[in-house]
C-alpha cells in the first residue's frame, strides 16, 4: 500500500490549488467526491493485479447480502451504489468506477496498477480509515471475510461495517413551489436532502437559498431567486424540473443555464470556464440588488 492521491493533485485543506495545475473539473459525482477536499497525500491506496481483481469481483458477486424486507423497496441511488451491485453489472464496472486506477503509480512498480481501493482516514491522527465509494449490503461476516481480499487489508481490524443507507427525499416538482415551500403545506418550507438536493455542500447551498427566499417572502417582496445561470441557480433549476421518477442530484453543468448560442460552439473547458465567469458577474449582480 502506498500514499497518494489521485494525479498527485489533491487539495490541502483550506487551500486554493494552483489554477493552471487543476485538472478539469470531473462531472460525475462520483469523481467528485473521491478528489474533493483532500490533502496531497490524503489516500492509501491497496493495489490489485488482474488475477486479484477478477477473484474479488467474483467474490462480491457470490457473497451473501442482507435480504430486503417486505416493506423495502430497493432503488438505488446511481451516484452511490452498493459495490457488490456495480460488480454484478460487469466484471470491468468497478475498475472504472470506485476500483479506477488511473492517476496513480505504484511506487514498486513505477506503473498504474491493475485496480485500486482506496482508503481514506476518518480522523486526524490516521487511526482509523474508510474504504472509499463501497457502499455495501454484504452481510457482516461476508464484508470480513470479502474485504481481507483487498491487498494490504489481510490483517485489519474492522471497527464498523458497511451498510445501505436510505435517503428521505420529496418529488420536489410536483410538491415543493417557487419559495421552497409545499404546496399543500404553506408555511413550511424544506431544504438539504429533505428537499431532492444530493450532496453536503449543495444541502447547505439549499438551506442558504431556501433562507433567502422565505426572508423575501417574510418582507412581502417578489420572489428574486438566485440566477438560473449560477450554481445556486442551477439547485432550483433541478428542484423544479419534472421527471417521470424524481431523484437528487448533485449540482452539475447541466443544471446550469446553457451559454448563449451567439457566442458559438466552444469546447467543453472553454465553455466551462465562461460559464463559470458569467456565474461570478451574475451572483455579484443578483447580491448587490439584494
Ligand atoms: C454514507 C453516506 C455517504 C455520503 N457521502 C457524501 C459525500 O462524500 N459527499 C457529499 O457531498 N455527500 C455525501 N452524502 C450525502 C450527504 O450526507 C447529504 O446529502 C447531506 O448530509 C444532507 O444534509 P441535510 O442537512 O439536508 O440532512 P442530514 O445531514 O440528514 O441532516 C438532517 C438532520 O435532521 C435530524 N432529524 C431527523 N428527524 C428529526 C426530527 N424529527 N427532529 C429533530 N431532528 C431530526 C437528523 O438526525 C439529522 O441530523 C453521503 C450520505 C451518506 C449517508
């Protein structure tokens, strides 16, 4: 096992990343949050050759999970499934998921390994670490015997298992009106996951907005919703877009309001990066009028 993150590009915490070293900004959420918030050498990585690999997703695949009741339903969430269901998809789903090993070397090797698992430490003496992106409904026994597979973890101790946890969201569309608030219930307003939003810093995100707009409301005055062309924008935007099946989601470009076409065809970092600068002019806006 060895120290690093991801492209060597971790951010130390409370620290802006040098711009021109920052890769692309990743748009799945699951990316996301393997790099987010991390110190330079925030991960230990567990190396897996091919045979290793192959013989832990079979493991995954024929471990025994916990059965759901009658009264569960199983939906997952696609931003945070269960390790055991990606490797049932597809012997390669979790090399290029939670397992991806690119932008890491092994420094025995000098080469990418195979797959990796990563651990990230749950407290600041590294005492103790979590497997990053293994959500599991593997039962205990099974998660003991199937994890001490992972290279470098023959010998741990486990101090707490995996297991699935549910999220209690609304239809946000259909439910929750422009202030946030329910339609059959006024008065009350909901923010965070509560509401349909995924993610930490966009629940706090929604709690800032929802805040905002019930202290209009209080004031009698109109509605001034943040821009749909920032990402505080973009969380309305999502909240109020009907699906057929509603679900969270993290804040990503597409909840963001597309450029103007006048401005022509431009590549995704280029375009990215206007977005990102029209979000900055118009939040600025939007605050001063406030
Ligand atoms: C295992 C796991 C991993 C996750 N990983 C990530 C991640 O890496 N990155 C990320 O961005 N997001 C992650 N999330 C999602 C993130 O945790 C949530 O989106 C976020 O915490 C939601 O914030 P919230 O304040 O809306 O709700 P919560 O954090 O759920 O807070 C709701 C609070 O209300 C309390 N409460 C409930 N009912 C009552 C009641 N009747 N009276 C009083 N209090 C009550 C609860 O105890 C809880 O403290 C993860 C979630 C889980 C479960």
């Amino acid at each position: 096992m060895w120290k690093q993150s991801r492209y060597g590009k971790g951010v130390v915490r409370g620290e802006r990343p040098a711009e021109p070293e920052r890769a692309a900004p990743p748009e799945d959420a699951a990316e996301r949050r393997d790099d987010a918030e991390v110190g330079d050498e925030a991960y230990v990585n567990c190396p897996f050759d091919e045979a290793q690999y192959k013989a832990f997703v079979r493991a995954l695949v024929e471990s025994e999970k916990v059965e759901a009741r009658d009264f569960e339903q199983v939906r997952y969430f696609e931003g945070c499934l269960p390790c055991e269901v990606m490797a049932a998809r597809g012997e390669q789903t979790l090399s290029f998921g939670p397992m991806k090993p690119v932008g890491l070397t092994d420094p025995r090797t000098g080469r990418r390994p195979y797959a990796v698992i990563q651990l990230r430490p749950e407290d600041e003496a590294a005492t103790a670490y979590n497997l990053v992106g293994f959500q599991t409904r593997m039962k205990y026994a099974e998660q003991l015997r199937v994890f001490r597979m992972v290279p470098g973890l023959e010998e741990a101790d486990f101090l707490r298992m995996g297991s699935v946890h549910r999220n209690t969201f609304v239809d946000a569309p259909a439910l929750l009106g422009p202030a946030m608030e329910l339609r059959a219930l006024p008065g009350v307003h909901l923010a965070g996951q509560i509401a349909g939003v995924e993610g930490y810093v966009e629940s706090a995100a929604a709690g800032f907005v929802c805040a905002m707009l019930l202290a209009q409301k209080l004031r009698n005055e109109p509605l001034r919703p943040p821009p749909p062309t920032t990402a505080l924008g973009g969380i309305l935007t999502h909240l109020g877009r009907k699906q057929p099946t509603y679900q969270p989601s993290n804040i990503t470009w597409a909840h963001i309001a597309p450029l103007d076409p006048a401005q022509g065809k431009l590549r995704k970092r280029a375009r990215y990066e206007a977005m990102a600068e029209r979000a900055l002019r118009d939040l600025d806006a939007w605050w001063a009028a406030g």
